[in-house]
C-alpha cells in the first residue's frame, strides 16, 4: 500500500511529539511519551458477578469494563529516553488464553534485565495497568538471525528462551505490551493479546498481527522491501527483494511495539473509556478460530487492516451472513493475501504472501484460494474484495503530505446523529495514507450508501484509478446483507482511529470530537445485533458524481 516510508515517519513522529495526524491532547498518555513514572503491579477488581451491559449513546457498555478501568493506572508503560545499548524480543505466541504459557526470547547488551506486563486501556488516562513483574534476569546477546535465501524470511528461532510467562487469571483478557527494561536504561516492548475463547462480548477488536508483520523490517526484510539482489524475479514492484515470507520469531521494529500505538491503541482506549462491552483477538486468532466472529455482535476492524488469511476471510463472509455487523475503520481491508504455515517454535508462524502466483509453490498444486497473488483481486483468487467492503483500495496520500478534509455526502444519514451537519460540511485533517472509494469498474453492493464523498487532489496523492477534475477520492460507505441484515460500514480512511486521539494546535483544525461521535454512532446502531433491522441501507450511489473509477 503506501511506502513504508509513511508508515516509519510517521510512527517515530508520534514517540517523539504530538502532530497534526496523530498528535495527543493534553493530559493524553502520548503526552508523556518520554517521561515513564513509577509503577506498581495491581492485582484486577473482583469481576462483577453477572457482568450487566447496558445501552449509551455510544454503544453497549459492560460494568465490568468499567470497573476494570477504575483499577489504577500507570504511565510507566511508555518508553523514556533510552540509555546507550539495546533490548528486544518477541514472543513464542501473538496472543495467547488464561491457562497458557508465552516463551519470551529477547537479546541486550544490558547485564540483567526484567518485564512488566502492561494492560493497555484507559486507566484515569495513565493508558495501562501493570498486571505482572519478573524478576531480574540475566541479559545476553543472541546469535544474529539467519535469513532463508529462497524467500528472503528473517527467523530467529536460533534464539534460547530467556524466560516463560505464566498467562494467571491475572492477566484480564486486553491488549498487552510487555515492557522490557535493561540496567542501562534499554527499553523496548513486546506484544502480546489475551483472548477469552467463551467470550460473547458484543464488540471484537481483530488486532493485525498480519499486517504488522508483513511490514516488519527487523533483519532487512518485509513485504515492501528487502536487501541485496533480486530473487525468483526482476520486476520494480513488487520489489524483487522483498521477503515472500515472514516470520513472527523475530522482534517487531518501532522498539517493539510496530504500529500498534497509532494504528491499534487509539481504538483500544476509547473503547476502555467509554466502558464497552469489547473483547480482543489478533488476525491469527480468528484465522485459526474462525467461528469465534459468531459469538460476537460487531466486529471492529482498524486502520490498515490490509492482510487476512482465506481462513479469516470465509469466516468473517459466514458472520455477515449469519447477521453479525462489520466495522472497518481503515482503509485498504482485506487487499492482500497471506496464508500461516509452521516455524520451528511453533504451529502458523509463518506467514506466506509471494505477491505473484507465479511464484508461489501452491501455484497449481493446491486451493486456488490459498494461493497468493498481489492482492485478492488477482487470479487464480479472482476474489473482488470490494463485494464484502464496499470500496476499493484507490492509492494514498503521499508521505510528507497534509492530512486532507473529510466531506459529508448524505448529511441525513444515522453515522451523522447528533452532529449539524450539511451536505459538503467537512472536518479538517481526517484523511491520510490510504484511501479506499467507491467504484463500477469492479462488483460492489447495490444497496450500498455512501456517507462522505472526499475529493483528494492528485497533487498531495498517489492513485492509478484515474483522475476527476484533478482529484481522486476517499468514500465513507455503509450497506446492508438484504438476507441477514448485518450492517458494513467502511471508514474509506487509513488514519481514522489515530483521529480518535489527535488534538493539534490550533483547536479549530481538531477533527476529534467528530472522530468519535461517528465511531459511537457506529457502535450504538451495531451493537444492538444485525444494523438494516434497524437502519437499513438506502442506496444512492447513482447520485454520486464523479464516482471512483
């Protein structure tokens, strides 16, 4: 999708200051990125007994989320300035269940080192709870990481296990980083995700393990771009020396943590705030428990959620159509294509996307919905993920661009309660990176209903869908299954959930408070089980001009 260079400046932006895209307010935990307090391990409030839900403005909300967040926070979960030498790690699982152990591997210069478990929620706006501590361990620098010279993978499965984790009752299903700090002031994080299997939480925030592996440049080599002479092939691009596969036994870059605190947490945090009735799982999770989509009532899907598995795919098509609600609050959802195979340390490890059929070794030898092309679209898949969405990927802003204005289309529609709003009123700084829009070139819903029709002039953006007056455009989409009535809303816009956080100087160009509004109005309508019982979609994309491509 977009150059990774967007992705890298971006996200070193966000640790050192606040900036317009994805800036924090004061008094945020982004606001005190370099100045990590003290921290004391608290054990969880006792559960409430039957965990009540109730019905807001802003969607279901379970006291035991709130009560959960009333426990005390820490800021000490943010990396401070960091003392000379290094740290970091990765874990033997992406997410794991109470009752499991996590094999932590992690290499420093630091002579002894320890983790602290961090649950990342609101917590009094400190952003996490501290759940668990190791003890000082000794510190060692593991061997450096082979890379497969067939496929270009960076595994560290030569690495020894430096310490295992217990996973008690203690650690409260969530989104975790795990904090690794060296006696020389090392810092750096592991993630992790807690999954509760019997959950039946109305909300289920699918974490994108895939993504932010496949963008993963520790060792040299990701998807987009690799080291060294070309293999398999000499095309520009994709390049020819990228990786055709990674693997999740190595550390993530960004200290750890990839793009987890811009892509992921802004979401994680107003969720915890509001105290909504939400449970979290990765991408690996439902791909190798797919059914688990149908115990839930709205699946959140979050910014740049671009990689999904055959597996997660069929899974989530089964859920729609079992009248289950789909809210992707990203752009570019479900474009490329991967599939998990087995690493030394472990079952689905791997993961698999030579972006060229022609490459792949299941090419002809296996399920053609298995074999991964350059996206979705691409034979033998020849699966239009625009029939699920509603868009399709149309480029990006490029990188070192503003931030671009969302425009209102159909001011009348229900995503617009309780905001005075008009047909063209726009928000500034609501746009980047990729942008998915609307198309008749390629299979989309009929019924679909188009929320925000954004103009994106070809002068700050990247699209090969053609040009309209000089413009491209991103499109805020909603439709409905006529059968099931599960509700699909698509944000059209790859930074929404870091607008959920962003407050830039000055006030008047903060897109904040609407940011959230929309995703509550969201929430409220799909939380209550299948939207077109509710609020069915009404079709007008014939009155939409230009329309896409």
């Amino acid at each position: 999708m977009t150059p990774r260079a967007f992705r890298t400046v971006a996200i070193i932006a966000w640790s050192i200051v606040a900036t317009v895209i994805l800036g924090g307010c004061t008094g945020s935990p982004r606001a005190a990125i370099h100045r990590g307090q003290a921290h004391k391990a608290h054990p969880p409030q006792a559960p409430v007994a039957t965990a009540p839900t109730s019905l807001s403005p802003d969607g279901v909300v379970s006291q035991a989320v709130l009560a959960e967040n009333r426990n005390p926070g820490t800021s000490a979960w943010m990396l401070s300035i960091q003392g000379k030498g290094s740290i970091e790690g990765f874990g033997s699982k992406t997410y794991a269940a109470i009752g499991d152990s996590v094999d932590l591997y992690v290499s420093t210069d630091a002579s002894t080192f320890s983790v602290v478990a961090y649950r990342m929620g609101w917590y009094q706006g400190l952003g996490a709870r501290a759940v668990w501590d190791s003890p000082t361990l000794p510190g060692s620098v593991q061997p450096a990481c082979p890379v497969d010279p067939a496929t270009n993978m960076v595994a560290c499965d030569n690495w020894k296990p430096s310490l295992t984790i217990a996973i008690t009752d203690a650690f409260v299903p969530g989104d975790y980083l795990l904090k690794l700090t060296g006696d020389g002031g090392q810092q750096g994080y592991v993630m992790l995700t807690v999954w509760d299997p019997a959950s039946t939480a109305t909300y289920l925030v699918m974490n994108r393990s895939l993504v932010e592996e496949g963008w993963n440049t520790y060792g040299g080599f990701s998807y987009y771009q690799g080291t060294g002479p070309c293999i398999l092939d000499t095309q520009n691009y994709p390049p020819c020396n990228r990786a055709r596969v990674v693997s999740f036994d190595r550390p993530f870059d960004v200290h750890g943590s990839s793009d987890f605190l811009d892509n992921e947490y802004p979401m994680v945090e107003y969720a915890e705030e509001l105290g909504l009735d939400v449970t979290y799982c990765t991408d690996v999770c439902i791909s190798e428990h797919p059914s688990f989509l149908l115990q839930h009532k709205a699946i959140i899907g979050l910014d740049h959620d671009e990689t999904w598995t055959n597996s997660e795919r069929v899974g989530a098509l089964k859920a729609l159509k079992a009248g289950v609600n789909m809210a992707f609050f990203g752009a570019a959802t479900l474009v490329r294509h991967a599939r998990l195979e087995s690493s030394p340390l472990g079952p689905d490890r791997q993961e698999v996307d030579y972006r060229d059929s022609a490459e792949d070794p299941l090419n002809g030898h296996g399920d053609p919905m298995e074999v991964t092309g350059n996206t979705w679209g691409a034979a033998p898949t020849d699966w239009p993920s625009t029939s699920f969405t509603g868009e399709v990927y149309s480029g990006f802003v490029r990188p070192g661009q503003p931030s671009q204005p969302l425009v209102v289309w159909d001011p009348a529609a229900w995503v617009f309660r309780g905001l005075s709003v008009s047909k063209g009123t726009s928000y500034p700084n609501m746009i980047n990176s990729d942008i998915d829009h609307i198309t008749s070139s390629v299979a989309e819903p009929s019924n679909i209903q188009i929320l925000a029709h954004s103009p994106i002039p070809l002068t700050v953006a990247y699209t090969n869908q053609g040009s309209w007056d000089g413009s491209t455009y991103s499109d805020m989409t909603y439709y409905t299954d006529p059968t099931s009535k599960g509700g699909v809303f698509s944000s059209g816009d790859n930074v929404w959930v870091a607008a959920l956080n962003q407050c830039p100087d000055p006030a008047a160009t903060c897109s904040k408070a609407f940011a959230r509004k929309v995703t509550g109005n969201v929430l409220w309508l799909f939380g209550q089980g299948p939207a077109g019982n509710r609020d069915p979609s009404v079709s007008n994309a014939g009155d939409v001009t230009p329309k896409g491509s």
